[in-house]
C-alpha cells in the first residue's frame, strides 16, 4: 500500500480545523457575536456556527468578507491560499480508512502535520516505535474479536504513520516519557518485547527523538492517570494554540484551551524532570535489552 502521503502539506482535515479556530477567534478579538457577523454576511447565524466548529469551509468571498470584517484583511492572502490547499488536498489515512474510527481522523492529520510531539506512556511503547510484532499484540489484545486481515490493517496503519519521523522536509521533534514499567510488560512471546526494546533503542540514537524513562523509584505522581500527547504545530498554522489528545476505550478527546494545554505541558514537565537523563535512559534500555537477551 502506498505510504508517502504523509510528507507534504498539512491535511484537509487539519486545514479546516485551523481555519475554524481562527474565524473563531478572530471573531472574539473583534467583539463581535455570531448572530451579528450572519448579519453582515447575509447568512443565518448557524451557517457563522457550522464554520467556526469546522463543520464546512467558507468559501473565498465570505471568508474575505469575514476577515476584512474582524480587522484582519492583511491575511487574506494566506487564508485564501489554505482554502485552496485544503480543497486539493486528501487525507493520508483513506487508504486505511476501514481501520480510522471517524474520532481518530483528525489526530492522524494533527501527528502528520505536528512539529512537535511530546507525550507520556504508562502502558505501551507509543506508536510512533512500534515494531509490527509488537503493534500485532496490541491491536489483538486490545480488539480480539478483529479478523487476521482486520488486524493486519490496523498494523499497517501504525507503521504508515510512523512515516512523520523521517518527514522531509522538517521532521517533528518527539519526546516521550516511558514508565519504567513499560519495559517489562509482555508483548506476547518474549522476542517481541526484545526486538522492540532494540528498535527503541536505535530510535533513541536519532537527533530529533528524546526518549527518558520514568523510574519505578520516582513514586506515584498525581494527576497522571493514562496517556496523553501534546501537539505543537508550525508557524504556518499561525496562532494555533496547539492539542492536548487523550483517548480511552470509546474515543478520543481533543483539548485546545489554553489552561488545559499549560497544565498538561506543566504535568509533561515535572514526569520530565523526575525521568532519567537521556543516557541514563538509554543504559536502562540497553540493561533491560541484556536482561531479555540471557
């Protein structure tokens, strides 16, 4: 299947996310309310809604109306130019698309287009260092009633996205926080969980992935109950506040409030600053690896 959608321009999906956000925004900074820019646009007040939740695009002459209207003509330009990328554009994911539940679409955009990626883990190695093998045990420990072509999609998935951290150009810088436990889950057969420790290793050695392990000796650590990730974006998405993602058995969630992003980095941090330093985290890696391999 073919894997190089990924490098490129940001996906629609994640277009029309930002161009929501920012009518929205730029709306609030010019005071006005939605009942009364329908007004000026000639349109009905959930027409202003369905565009500012991302629900649909606008098209270029009332998104020039809009932002001549809040102030801010000078971007038109550059709006215009994300319409028409947007327009043309098509999401990475649809060859796998049987395997994308519709609240995980927007997150796929997000990761491929993302310039940093920060996260903790408590449980699993991310997705983003998976081995097949490895990626095999989860999906089928997670979803056992999948069929073996269902879960060989879902695999594929996972190595296709894998395909952001060697994105050129500029790929992502990814910090990830790993509970020490991590280490020692079985992954089925214990060569699994050898090869991926391994695979993780080597994928330490890059210049743009921090790994650190968080000690068993570190404690409890309050308020971090499952993993999350923090998404910063590139200046061509100008005043994206960024996204916090977190997801449990029935869907995942998206968080772009400010304070929720600045508790979550401030969370981030501290499980940072009580990991182990990056080499220290690497000679744990490489202990563990000799342990698996006696």
């Amino acid at each position: 299947m073919e894997r190089k959608a990924l490098v490129g321009a940001p996906s629609p999906t994640v277009l029309k996310r930002y161009v929501a956000l920012e009518l929205r925004r730029l709306r609030e900074s010019a005071g006005f309310k939605r009942d009364e820019v329908a007004s000026r646009a000639g349109c009905a007040t959930s027409h202003i809604t369905h565009l500012e939740v991302a629900r649909n695009l606008p098209k270029i002459p009332e998104l020039e109306l809009l932002l001549r209207h809040y102030g801010a003509a000078s971007r038109i330009p550059a709006f215009v130019n994300l319409l028409e990328t947007a327009r043309a554009g098509r999401d990475w994911w649809l060859p796998f698309a049987d395997a994308v539940p519709a609240w995980f679409e927007l997150f796929l955009g997000l990761e491929a287009t993302a310039a940093e990626i920060e996260s903790y883990h408590g449980l699993v190695i991310p997705a983003l260092f998976q081995t097949p093998d490895y990626a095999e045990h989860i999906v089928r420990s997670g979803s056992p009633g999948l069929s073996n072509a269902e879960v060989a999609q879902r695999v594929e998935l996972r190595m296709a996205r894998q395909d952001v951290l060697t994105r050129d150009p500029d790929p992502p810088t990814v910090t990830a926080v790993l509970d020490e436990s991590v280490l020692h889950r079985a992954a089925g057969e214990e060569i699994v969980l050898l090869e991926q420790l391994t695979h993780l290793l080597k994928m330490a050695e890059s210049p743009t992935i921090t790994i650190r392990v968080l000690p068993l000796s570190a404690g409890v650590h309050a308020g971090v109950s499952n993993t999350f990730v923090l998404l910063t974006f590139p200046a061509l998405l100008e005043n994206d506040p960024g996204v916090v993602y977190t997801e449990d058995r029935v869907r995942g969630t998206y968080y772009d409030e400010p304070d929720v992003i600045a508790r979550h980095r401030s969370t981030l941090h501290r499980l940072r600053d009580a990991a182990q330093p990056v080499e220290e985290s690497r000679a744990t890696l490489q202990r563990r690896i000799e342990e698996l391999s006696q």
